[in-house]
C-alpha cells in the first residue's frame, strides 16, 4: 500500500509509442482480461533507436565488467538478475493528485498498468492486508507474472474494497524507509514507484527497480538509504528469514537511539561534558 503526494508532473504524454508485437509471446494468460499492457523492461532506454544502441555497443562492452563488480559490491544486484521483460500493474483509487502521483507518472511513460477493480492479477500484489511478508523465494513469481501494488493513501485504506483486489500471491514488504519528497526518512511509508522498486530488488531483478526510479529526481537515494535493508534481504531465503533480518534492524536501531538518548544525557544536551569545578570555584 503507497501513497504519493510529492513529485510534480512528469514530462511527456501518455503512452510510449508503437507497441511490439511479439511484446507478449514469453507470457500465456488463462484470461486476456489479466494481462497487464505495461512491462519492465530492465532497460530504462529500451525504446531507443537502434542506430544509438548500436552506437554504445563499445562502451557498454568495455564497461560491463566494471559494472557486474559495482553491482556486486553493494549488495544489491549481479550480473546474474533478471534482465527481462516483466508485467507492472496497479489500482488506482484516485486518491492523490494526478501530477504528483509516482504511479500516475510511471504510467505515463508507459511502466504501469491501472487495472480495474475486480480485475484478478496472478503475480504478487503488495497489500498491507497481506500476512506474508516478500522474500527471495518468491522470484519465480515475479518473473513469471510480475508485481502489482495498490495506489491509495495510507489515511483512507478503510475504503478500499481489498476483497475486489485479491492475489493467489499478497506479500508485505519488510522494513525499509521511503525517500520519496513527502515521506522522506519515514518507515515503511513507501509510495508506489519505492514498493515496486523494493520489490525487484528483494527478488534479484535489480535493473527492473532501477529503471522505475530513473524517472524521478529523487530516485537514486532509494537503494543507497535502504542499502543495508536491501542487501540483507537479498541473502535471505525464507520470509521467516527476511522478518528475522527485520525484526534484528529494529532491535538494533531502538538501541542505537537509546545509546544516543543516554549520551545526549551525560552530555548535558550541549554536546559537551561538564568540567570539575576549580579550586576557586569551589571556594
């Protein structure tokens, strides 16, 4: 469940051109009313020209190595992450400003695809109502069918129909913090561009989460404030295990506050101890 109320309108129209045809042969759905229109690419310049792809082969060769090892040293991705096309959707209950609405933008870049309530989607679905938490192990899943979240706010979820709106796969996302304008150091207060992000992260299919954050400013300080949420999460194999590493960042941060809190005491609040009166003084 996310909320945006921060960015400004995106630049450009709706829509992203031409579609291609063979855009869904790698995915059969029972029914044609669950296929989203939008996919992640994992390229966030995958409908440039080909004269310029062609024109970066060089460079991109040249520099693949260095990247792999990049993306490897933080945590939060390899060389071996999906790279594939991937269905993005979400319900939108017009709850937020259009031109400020992270979904609404992805949108109109053509990431995402608004479904109807009552529309069944069979990949995960990020819900508050779910009562288990993602992991790892459900990349299968997400490769498969892709990920789904619900763009409201957090102050009217009592109006959402959740039982219009269900998944086979519901997921919570653990601990992390929003960096989005209106929330920014917030816990859990992601909106809908940081949850689907998240999402790809968690389940080893980094380019897909860096391509959605490409389209705002703000967009990069996600997976560097949230690197060490991220990185543990990525190892776990279980949502026991992601809840564990979760449950662990809380106890550990509750301390450092306290340890703070304590310091700040000794301290006298003024950020320096107090020295023994002198002889005078004391006089």
């Amino acid at each position: 469940m996310v909320r945006e109320r921060g960015r400004g309108r995106g630049r450009g129209g709706r829509g992203t051109g031409p579609r291609r045809p063979d855009r869904y042969d790698r995915y059969t759905f029972s029914d044609p009313s669950t296929q989203p229109e939008a996919f992640v690419t994992g390229s966030a310049d995958s409908d440039a020209s080909a004269s310029t792809d062609e024109a970066s082969d060089a460079v991109d060769e040249a520099s693949s190595d260095d990247d792999a090892s990049s993306l490897e040293e933080d945590g939060l991705g390899s060389a071996l992450d999906l790279v594939t096309s991937v269905p993005v959707a979400m319900w939108d209950f017009q709850h937020c400003d259009p031109r400020r609405c992270s979904g609404k933008k992805l949108s109109r870049h053509g990431l995402i695809k608004e479904m109807r309530v009552g529309q069944r989607f069979r990949g995960i679905v990020l819900t508050p109502h779910a009562t288990q938490v993602l992991s790892p192990a459900d990349a299968p899943i997400l490769r498969e069918y892709g990920v789904a979240v619900v763009e409201c706010s957090w102050a009217r979820l009592d109006e959402i129909p959740f039982s219009k709106i269900k998944s086979p796969h519901e997921r919570l996302l653990p601990r992390l913090m929003a960096t989005n304008p209106v929330n920014y150091g917030k816990l859990f207060k992601l909106n809908c561009v940081e949850a689907l992000a998240a999402a790809f992260y968690i389940c080893q299919a980094r380019p897909q989460g860096d391509q959605l954050l490409a389209k705002f400013a703000w967009g990069e300080n996600f997976p560097v404030v949230n690197q060490a949420y991220l990185a543990k999460y990525r190892q776990c194999r279980s949502a026991a295990e992601v809840v564990a590493a979760a449950d662990q960042f809380a106890a550990d941060e509750e301390l450092e506050r306290q340890e703070r809190r304590l310091a700040s005491t000794q301290l006298g609040g003024y950020g320096a101890i107090p020295l023994p009166p002198t002889d005078d003084e004391e006089e």
